[in-house]
C-alpha cells in the first residue's frame, strides 16, 4: 500500500507522537476522505495536539478512539503500538487494514534504500554504512528509528534506514539491500512471543530485496534463515576477519586483505562483525571495495562510535569507565563483556524488570572472573540468577551512584567498569541519555 492509495479513504492515524504526526502531514497531502487521530495512551507528557494538524485531523482519546479506528478503511499505526494491544487484536480479527508510516514510505523508496534491523548492532552497522558510503562519493540520507520518521525524511537519490522490529512488522515491501545484524528473544511483550518476534523482524526480508546481507557469525540468525540465499558477511566468500600480510588480524574481502583490524576504532568482537556487514553491503551495492580499500581504511579510522554503546569515560584513576546503557537486554550485555576480555571487570547491571531470562547470561559469565553489581530493579534478580558461580563476585547496591562508589572500591587498578544493564532504563529514569548523564556524573563525582 502506498499513500497515494489512501486518496479517497477514511484513514485512522494510531498514536499521536513524532511518528503519528508525520503520518497525518503525509496522509493529508493526498485528500483522503476523511482523517482522524486517536491517541488512548494520552497523559501529561502528550504534545498539544494543535494548529495545521488539528486542521487536518481531529483527535479523539480514550476508549471512544477504538469506534474510530474499527470505521476506518485503514489504520496507520504508530510504531509504539503494539502487535499485542487488546484492539490491534480486535482489528485483525475484524480484518480491518492495519499498516505503519514506515510501509506507506517503503512502498515508494524501496529500491533506493538499504535497510538494516537486528537485535543488536543495528545502529552502528547503519552508521557505519552510511559514513563509509559518503566517503566513497555515495550520498545518502540516514533515518529511521535513530529519531526521524520515514514519513519526514527528504527525498535522496539513496537512504540507510535503521528499523526496528515494530518498523519492520508492516512492512509489505523489502528494502533494495535488506540487512540483519543479529537475532536474540527481544520485546517478546510487544510482539507477542519469541517466534512472533523473529516473525516480525525477518519480514525486513520478506518481500523480494535485490540482496540479503547477513551476519554469517550469529547462530540463532542462521538458523532462522535456513537455505535462504544471503550474503553471510564474516565467512570467507565475503568480507571476514583473518591474519593478514603482517600476522595480525586484518579485514578481507575474500582473499584480498583490505586493511589491519587495528584500524577500525571501536572494540570488541561484535564490532569487528558490524564492519564485515557493511562492507558487504558496500560490496552489493557495487562499491569497488578492494580498489578503493585505502579510501577506506582512512574512513573506518574517522568513524566516530556512537554515543551511550561502549563509550569509555576518562577516569584520573586509571580505570576505564565504560556507558553501554543502550545494553538493555543479557545479550548485548554478553557482548559487551566480551569486549573486555583478559582486563579485570566490574559490570552493573539492572534496570526496568520485563521478566526477561538471565539463565543465558549465568551461562556466559560460568568461566569467568568478573565482578557483578545490581541496581533496582531488576538488579537482585540477575545477582540471583548468577548465585553460586564460583569465580563471579555478586553484590548489590541502592541505586547507580552508589554502585559507582562501589566498583571503585572493587575494581583492580587498570580495571574496567562497565555499565551494561541488560535491563531499559525507564521507571528510575526519563529516558536512557538520563541514566547515562547520571553514570558519567558519578563517576566525576567520585574521581578523587
């Protein structure tokens, strides 16, 4: 569906925030027959809902709203809104047409974009497709779930789109280059279980992209795809890490070296694959990789990472303080432990309780020498679930600033000290820039 489809038709818009908004400026533009909002989670934080979009759309809140949307011809649902929502239940068994903004976009930009999902290691794997894209005189426009709703972006000859499982679960048209970075169990309660969740995030790949690229490392991922025809970046046909001209670790593009791992900033295992996905997808899009390997080289090296993932804080004291905060799951805490094997290691961990299962980061941590403090909420449950391990040290703390006081007290000199919640951050927090601002604060704090 497309919007010039909803020329004529009475159109419900689900959900009043950022994605909402655009998707009423959109819609307006092509004279559908009728237009309303409805927003049932409106509360305090709500944006008045005013001036040329109180033209365009009326808004109707609460329970009444669902009236509105069972009369529509179609629904554009908000992101936010979830697969499990007692009325997006209803609809569907009404077979009332439900799509997003993101699919009404994508029915008109797929073939000039690369999209990229994953349950981890999206963002930078997009960021670093479309830096190193610039830099090879490809010019694209970068969106999606980073902050800009499809619906606003500017028209580009190429976009690198960052999209979410509840972006991708509409989608009826696949991106030119579809991409997917990883796969664990993630918002299992806005999708409705583990196989509703993969479901909805491997429909990024479901409706004929020119070329799928692939984390070839992730297991779950390749168990997923099955026989699927991919591009599996890090297997030797394609882009992978192996010893190079001069011994050590360099990036290949199948048997030709293309330049020292040393080169790419960031740490850790996992980001050496974020790098193997986008040259892959370099490589798809036509980009000469090994004649232009130098060019390259130089614009891995300027590749800024991405704030609140693995950023390390100076620290006068000789330990390296780390805001991963963007962790929010034991899977991509498990990552980011990795990234500092062979160093002594504080972790702290605990956020919002989803009830996720930390058994597999018991399992992760069962060889390890690490040190483990929890903060509220779901801090005493994860120190629980990793009780007994002989060589983990568990303890507990009141909040994020005392457990900062703690690992100073804690942590070998030259140690890490790494902020990986495996749990979001709202309910003690605003937002996770808030829990970040006051990780780096504590930290100044206690610097004596």
């Amino acid at each position: 569906m497309r919007l010039s489809d909803l020329r004529g038709r009475h159109v419900a818009v689900w959900g009043a925030g950022r994605e909402g908004r655009a998707a009423v400026t959109a819609i307006a533009a092509h004279g559908p027959a009728g237009l309303v909002v409805v927003d049932d989670s409106a509360n305090f934080l709500t944006l008045p809902w005013e001036g040329p979009l109180a033209d365009a759309a009326p808004l109707v809140t609460g329970e009444a709203g669902f009236d509105r949307l069972a009369a529509a011809d179609v629904v554009v649902r908000s992101p936010g809104v979830p697969n499990t929502h007692p009325w997006m239940v209803e609809l569907r068994r009404r077979s009332v047409p439900v799509t997003q903004g993101s699919a009404l976009w994508m029915a008109d930009h797929a073939d000039r974009t690369v999209g990229v999902t994953g349950s981890k290691g999206k963002s930078t794997t997009s960021s670093l497709i479309s830096h190193l894209l610039t830099a090879m005189d490809r010019p694209n426009v970068f969106g999606g779930n980073i902050g800009v709703p499809l619906l606003d972006l500017p028209e580009a000859e190429l976009y690198v789109l960052e999209l979410s499982s509840y972006q991708c679960a509409d989608l009826t048209d696949s991106p030119r280059v579809a991409v997917v970075t990883a796969l664990f169990p993630e918002h299992l309660d806005a999708h409705g279980g583990e196989r509703e969740y993969y479901r909805d995030k491997l429909n990024l790949v479901a409706h004929g992209p020119h070329a799928v690229v692939v984390n070839g490392a992730d297991p779950r991922l390749a168990a997923e795809l099955g026989d699927r025809a991919a591009i599996r970046a890090g297997s030797p046909d394609t882009t992978h890490v192996s010893s190079g001209p001069d011994g050590t670790q360099w990036f290949h593009l199948r048997d030709t070296p293309l330049f020292p791992r040393a080169v790419l900033p960031l740490v850790g295992r996992h980001n050496e694959g974020n790098l193997c996905v986008a040259l892959a997808v370099l490589d798809a899009l036509g980009v000469d990789v090994v004649a232009r390997k130098d060019s390259l080289a130089v614009a891995v090296a300027e590749f800024q990472g991405l704030a609140h993932r693995l950023t390390e804080i100076a620290d006068p004291s000789g330990l390296t303080f780390v805001d991963d905060t963007l962790a929010t799951s034991p899977y991509a805490a498990m990552h980011a432990i990795d990234a500092y094997e062979g160093r002594p290691l504080t972790v702290i961990v605990g956020g919002a309780d989803r009830g996720l299962d930390y058994s597999p980061l018991r399992a992760h941590l069962a060889e390890r020498e690490i040190t483990v403090i929890g903060v509220p909420d779901s801090g005493p449950r994860i120190v629980e679930a990793l009780s007994g391990l002989p060589s983990v040290r568990t303890e507990l703390a009141d909040d994020l600033v005392a457990a900062v006081g703690l690992s100073r007290k804690l942590t070998p000199a030259g140690g890490v000290v790494l902020l990986s919640p495996a749990a979001p951050s709202y309910g003690r927090f605003r937002n996770f820039e808030h829990r970040s601002e006051v990780f780096a604060q504590a930290v100044a704090d206690t610097a004596r």
